[in-house]
C-alpha cells in the first residue's frame, strides 16, 4: 500500500508546486514586465493564487495522506522517508497558523508595504512607526503560534534559518562585531588606498549587459533553463529545475553594479539549477535555508568574483568592452577598486568588511522589538546610535537610515541575520573547497569554473533538503559553523590590500 | 438576501478570474520569454492550473450559489442579472463535459499537437491522419455532450460564435465564394499591377519596432496597461483589465508583416482595454465571440492600416525611419503595395481579397469531417482540389497545404468561420462609421483615431458580454448580419486599386 500511497503524495505535491510556480511567475512579472496599471490586479492574482497553495498544502485530505505515509516511514526508501518527514515538518508548521490570521497577516503586509513606500518617499519614520508596530504585534503573535524556546524571535528565525537560536547569532555576531570594527578602523586609516579616479565613467549599458551574460556562461549557468532579465533590484526565483530565472540593474554611472549583481543572482541560480532531476516539483528539490542559499550567492559575487585570479583573467575582456576607456587599467587596479573599504549609510551598497555590521544592528534591534525591550518609536535614535558605534557614519535621515530596507514591510523579522550566515557559511566551505581542488586559484584565472561549479554541485546543490544547514556543513567541513574561516578571510585578503 | 449572494457570486467569479488569469499568464510567457527546456514544467503547470479553474467553476457549491442567485433574478438590477445569466450560460456549458472527458480530451490535444509539429516537418499528412481521426472522434463526442440541433457542427460553433449555424453559414459562404472568385480573376487578369519593386530590401528591425510603437500610441493603445513583446506567432492576451499584451514579429525582409501585427493585435487589445471597470474580474468584462473579436483587429489593420488616408499621414514618417531606402516612395505606392492581391497557399499571409476564400474551404472540409460526409484519409485530396478550384494553386505538398494551421491539432473546429465573420462584422459596423463620423477620413489622414476608438468604446467595447454578436450588430447598424457591406468594400476598393 505505501507505494501507491507515496505516488499519490508526490502527485499532489506536483500540483501544489505548479501552484506555487503559478505564484513565483505573477512575482517575477510584476517585477520585471508589468505594466504600472496592472499592480491592484496583480495583487488580487497573487492573493488568490497564495490562498489556494495555502488550502491545498493545509487541507485535511492531504494532512491525512501525510499521516498515512508517515506511519509507514519505517518500510519507505531513505529517500522517500527525508520526503515524507520534511513534507510533514513544513505541514505541521503551515497548519500551525489558523487561516484568519494567514489572511490578516498579508493585508497587513500590503498595507504596510504602501505606508512603508510613502514614509520612505518622505524619510519620516513616524508615518511608518503605527503599521510596524502593527507588524510587530503580529509577528509576537505568529511566533506565539509557532511556539518557540527561550526568545520568541527564535520562532521568526526558524522561518528561514532552521535550527538557528538568537543565543547562537549572540555569541557569532559579538565576535563579528569586534573583530571587523577593528579591521575597518585599520583600513579606513591605512595610507594605501585605492585609485578609484579611472571609475568615475560613463559605461556603455549595452556593454555591461553582454560582459555579465559571458561571465554567466563562463560560470555554467544553462540559459537554456533560464534567463537573466532587467529589475530595479536584483533576485533570483524558479519554476521548475529547467527554469531558473535571474535579474541584474545596469547603471551608466558604475562600472560593476550591473557585473555583481549578475554573478551574486548566478551563485543563487546555480544552487537552484543544481537539484535533482528527482527532485523536481516535490519537498527535497530546494533550498536549506536562506543562509545556505546566500552562501552560494556570496561565495561567486566575493570570494570569485571579487578575487585577483579573476580578473586576470576578465580584465583583457573588460578592457575590450569599453573601447578607449580601460587602456591603462590593470587587473590589480580593477581588483583594488572592487574591494574599496568605506563606511557608509546604505547595506545592499556595503562592501565585504562593512556588511556584516548593517546585520548586526538591524538583529539587535529585531529581537528588541520582538522581545518587548525596544518601542518601535525609538527605533531611529537607537539606529542612528548604533550606525556611529559600529560604522562610524552620522545618519542624515531616515530614508538612509532605518527606512532604507523592505523587510519590515514585508513582516520578515528574523530574516536579515541569513545574509551574515551566508558569509560565514561560503568562507568555512571555501577553507574545504581551496584544501580538496589544490589547482582552484589557475583555473580561476583561465576563467576556468567547473572544478569550483562541479564541487558545489556534488556538495551542496544536489543534496537539495536532503540535509539541514548545521548538519550540511558539519558534512562538508567536519566542524560546526564559527565565523573563524570568515574572519581570516578578510583579515588575509584586506590586509594585503591595504598593506595593513 | 440577494444583495450579499450577489457579493459572493463576485468574490467568487473574481478568484476564478484570477487563476484563469494566472493561466493566461503561463501561457503568455511560454511564447514570449520561457527557456527551452522549460516546456514540460510548463505542460503541467498548464494542467495543473487549468483543473483548478474548471473544478472551481463547475463546483456544487459554485452551481448552488449561482441557482439561488438565478431563483431570484428578476429582483436583480439589468446588470447583475446579465452578469447571472451570462454565468449560468456557462456553467450550463462547462458543466455538460464529464470531467474525465476534459482529462482526456486535454491529453489528445497534447498528444495531437506533438505529431502535427512532426508530421508538418515531415510534410505527411499520413503521419497525423490517425491521430487526427482520434480527435474528430472527441469532437464528435463533445457535441453530443452538448447537445444540438441540426448538424453536429453546431455543437462545435456554438463555442466560439454562439447562436451561429452551420444553415446560416453556407448562405453566407456560398455568397462570398461566388462574388470573391470573381473579383480575384479579374484582379490577376488587370493591366495594372502593383510596383513592388520597392519592397525587396532589408528592413532595420529596431526601426519596424518602433514604428510599431508609435502606430499604436497613436491609436489609443494605453501602453500604462499593455506591452508590446516578439512571438513566433502574433497574439493579444490580458490578465485583467489593465493588464493586456500583445505581440508581434518582426522580419528583416518584410517592410510590412511588423507593422500589419501590430496593428492587428492592436485592434484586438483596444477591444479588451474598453471593458467596464465595474466588470472586471467578472463575467461581462470579455469578449462576446470571437467573430466580434475578430471584426476590431480586422477593421484597424485592413480598413485602417491599409487604406490610402492612413498612409498619407504615416508615409513621411515610414520613409524617415529608413533613411536612403524610400526616398521616391509615396503614399500611393504603398497603398498599392500593401494592398495586393495574389493568390498563394498560406491563409496567415492571404490578402484581404482571397482570405475568405481560405476559410470556406476549411469550413467545408470540418463540416464534412464532424458531420461524417468527409474519411480524415481524404483530406489532402479534398483541400488540393478545393485550392485549385477557388484559388487557383496547385499545392506542391501537405506542409504548405492541409498541414498549415495549427487549430486541428488543438482540437478547435468551428474556430476558422470566426475569422470570416470578423471581416463581414467589421465591413457592416464600419459602414455605420462612416455615416456616424463624417469626418473620418480627414481626421485619418492627420492621423487622428480618437474618433473612431470613441465610437468603438461607445458602441461595441464598453458592452463586453451585455448583448450577443446578433443583438449588437443589429443594435449598432440596425441590420442583422449581411456579407453585402464587405462585398461591396472590396469591390470599391480593389475597383479602384486595379483599375477594374
């Protein structure tokens, strides 16, 4: 019986998928093709569309068939017990919350987005304060329905980074928090600095399109399961296993925006392009955690993209994309200026040594706020204090201050601590990656990718949810997570750079 | 009571609306932007998504709600009981199918359209003919499910054109066959001939882009609620009122097949951007059939876009975007060029003259099909002799002759009579026009459409589904439909064209 009773499984998991495609697709065009007009509709499509997957995955009948499996997981193959097990994890934690609260929840969100929008257009928080402490209040409740040990914010964090606790991100990030404050205070008063005077340019669109679409391929990106497209900010989303979509921004004003985004979104795509033919429309065929994911990501924007093996090799070819304009650029040069060090007020704009920090402020004042010690109305003197403590910089207002992110529009408390996971998950896979492929650094520089795509690929990607985060890189490295392998990783790369 | 049912039926009809929506919109981006190897995930996103409409639309509790609506229309105001009886006119009809029917029938529409691309290759009508044969069978018992009076066919027609019979056509057919094989021998036996000459150059592809853009702007198309993208084949599609795309194709040795596109699909887009805000994401707001569809991308490419007045106004500007290339060419000799008559074996690229003349032929052969006068192996020999006999070509093989169109593999009999329609619609409604609008010609020629959109959105747009295709032809031009206005049309025109 459990045969046939796992086939019926997977069929409704099927559709469920398609559903869920349905919804990704309404996604990526609204954000890359829609037209203006379009918005109120889409936003019923999407409301409706969200609300069917939802019923569909909650719905008695598919709980029952899940149980039935379940009970049964004993004689089902190994495969088919982690699908069965991890489907359940998901059901029980979507059944968790009753469906009048899954309704109030995203009118809210909508409603928080537009408030967000406006109070952002006229950098005054207090437009914006009533919606979040709405947000807040449900987000304690979600976390009250999910339940949760020691902080509720541990249930937030679950959302999108299984298994990982604030007690966890304390001790991680106060080491981060040290250590790389000290590291920019060095850099920031080295005497090497940069030569960023050839950056300042106006770079030809069409050319920075084709760069990144030649460094996509070269990386092993199959653009005959996916394509990359223009959006105001960058993402990564799928359909299927054979198609895998990515955006990137092109600005005639920098030369690497449109380069890095491209290479950041390819290293999401490649996760995703990665999974199991097997696994395709069912539990397994996706991601981890949003940590992992952003280790794919930041591992090929930083440690590659970003490297001087790298532009050894690209540097000939970017010189060539801009006739006249490149001639007497080196690959040290390029190299140097993509890792310029420089406080600043904007995350998604920070370099590698500066990054962390943003994360570290904006979880300090989300548990805050979710543990009750922090109003939401002192969120901008708390922020502006915290932005002279850790980066130095004066915030001006609170557009470039604690209105810049959508996140808490959106509800998604618990979710920016993922991006820091992400660079102390990439640098402690790296640590293995550079010990098992000896010959990795000369084939970078031969723009050679597929010792780097195929080690990922055997590693990561094809494991899908097969493992979770903490016990994937115990897998991989034989040690538990530590933001060591990170913080040797700057201090090696920046204090060659600067000459510290 | 009425009143919160009437706000049910609504919601619901609305959440319907979207899921079809989110249908058109998977299908939308397979034929513009989806990866190759993306098509399977896509088939069963499509039937997946499809099942959830028709199960939703053909629910008990769906019928329940619209029957107690129904038991109380007469207290309903004239558009809520329009909106009911439309609904359960639907209902009634969907209803009729068995939902294995449905299952199986979608699964020979793939099936047939997967040996027709292959046959079409292969050129060999054998290869499809078993399969084809299938799907007449499926026809036919389709028809029975929905009942009819007269000949099977109606059944069929009735889904495309209600009210429309097999009687009524042959009346009109026979009519159109007579007088428009008349008219073509005179055409091809006239001293003058159109200067073609001019013609054969290669066309700048960025340069037809954007002319398109500007022919549509000018004709009203609100580009804030619509896009323009590249298909194989041209297409109108919408995902809700504000949201409605078309597309066309663009060849570098064709000056004209761009721009009679888009005007084209422009004509069907305006129609669609013209339903009530109050009807949206309802019954109402969509087309009554597809003849009437047809008659508005037919009157704007072939009465407009290929009138003398049109290219006196657009003429200066076509010559300005292909600097050196039409520095002699007038208005006249476009007119000439873009009107000319020319028996051939392809429907698609069949002039305004001989395409009728297509359609009847095709008529007569699924009449014979469905109707059982006609064996699926005689196909070929049947469709060679009805060219030669009505057109005057010799068909050199299955691909260019019996094989062309894609309709059967879907499927879609009785759809091909719509296109006719769409032209005696238009030639009968414009005749109106030009009464109502004395100055339309003039306000053509200084490129001025706003007249006759307004009249369009008076007098057809705005109705969506509030009347019939007889009721509104006859309330618009105070006639029941005549094939006299087009005959007459293209007499005058070609009369004058080729000197007659």
């Amino acid at each position: 019986m459990s045969e046939s009773k796992i086939k019926e499984l997977r069929e409704k998991l099927g559709e469920i998928c398609d559903v869920r495609s349905a919804v990704s697709l309404l996604h990526w065009d609204q954000e890359v093709y829609m037209p203006p007009k379009a918005a109120p509709g889409r936003g019923q499509q999407l409301a409706t569309l969200s609300a069917i997957s939802h019923r569909m995955f909650t719905s008695a009948e598919f709980g029952g068939l899940l149980q039935d499996v379940s009970d049964q997981i004993d004689s089902l193959s190994p495969d088919d017990a982690k699908l069965v097990s991890e489907t359940l994890h998901d059901y029980r934690r979507e059944t968790k919350l009753p469906e009048s609260f899954v309704h109030e929840f995203a009118k809210e969100q909508s409603e928080a987005y537009r408030v967000w929008v406006e109070a952002r257009k006229e950098s005054n928080f207090k437009l914006f304060e009533p919606q979040l402490a709405k947000m807040i209040d449900l987000l304690r409740r979600k976390a009250d329905y999910y339940g949760y040990e020691g902080s509720p914010y541990n249930a937030l964090l679950e959302e999108f980074e299984r298994g990982m606790t604030v007690e966890a991100l304390k001790g991680i990030f106060a080491l981060l928090a040290e250590k790389q404050s000290a590291l920019v205070s060095r850099i920031v008063s080295a005497d090497r600095q940069p030569d960023l005077s050839w950056c300042q340019q106006k770079w030809d669109e069409k050319a920075q399109w084709d760069f990144t679409l030649r460094v996509l391929k070269d990386m092993g990106y199959d653009f005959d399961a996916g394509r990359q497209d223009k959006s105001v900010h960058p993402f990564t989303t799928n359909f299927d296993l054979y198609d895998v979509r990515i955006t990137t921004r092109v600005s005639r004003d920098e030369p690497f925006s449109a380069l890095t985004g491209s290479i950041h979104e390819g290293g999401h795509a490649l996760y995703e392009q990665g999974f199991r033919e097997e696994d395709r429309r069912s539990t397994l065929g996706d991601a981890i955690s949003l940590g992992i994911h952003e280790s794919q990501s930041r591992m090929w924007e930083n440690m590659i993209g970003r490297s001087l093996p790298f532009w050894k090799h690209y540097t000939g070819a970017f010189r060539q994309q801009y006739p006249g304009q490149l001639d007497h650029v080196t690959a040290e040069q390029v190299y140097a200026a993509i890792n310029q060090v420089q406080p600043s007020l904007i995350r998604v704009e920070a370099d590698e040594c500066t990054y962390n920090l943003h994360i570290i402020l904006r979880f300090e004042i989300e548990t805050g706020l979710i543990e009750g010690d922090l109003r939401p109305a002192d969120i901008p003197e708390v922020w502006n204090q915290k932005m002279k403590d850790y980066l130095g910089v004066d915030v001006q207002d609170d557009a470039s201050g604690c209105l810049q992110d959508i996140h808490w529009s959106h509800g998604a408390m618990g979710y920016f601590p993922t991006y820091t996971l992400g660079n102390l998950y990439a640098a402690q896979m790296f640590e293995q990656i550079e010990r098992d492929i000896p010959a990795l650094w000369s084939q970078i520089e031969s723009g050679e990718f597929s010792g780097l795509l195929g080690w990922l690929r055997e590693h990561i990607h094809q494991h899908g949810r097969r493992f979770t985060a903490p016990e994937l890189i115990h897998k991989v490295t034989g040690k538990d997570l530590s933001a060591d392998p990170y913080l040797n990783y700057l201090e090696n790369k920046y204090s060659e750079l600067y000459d510290l």
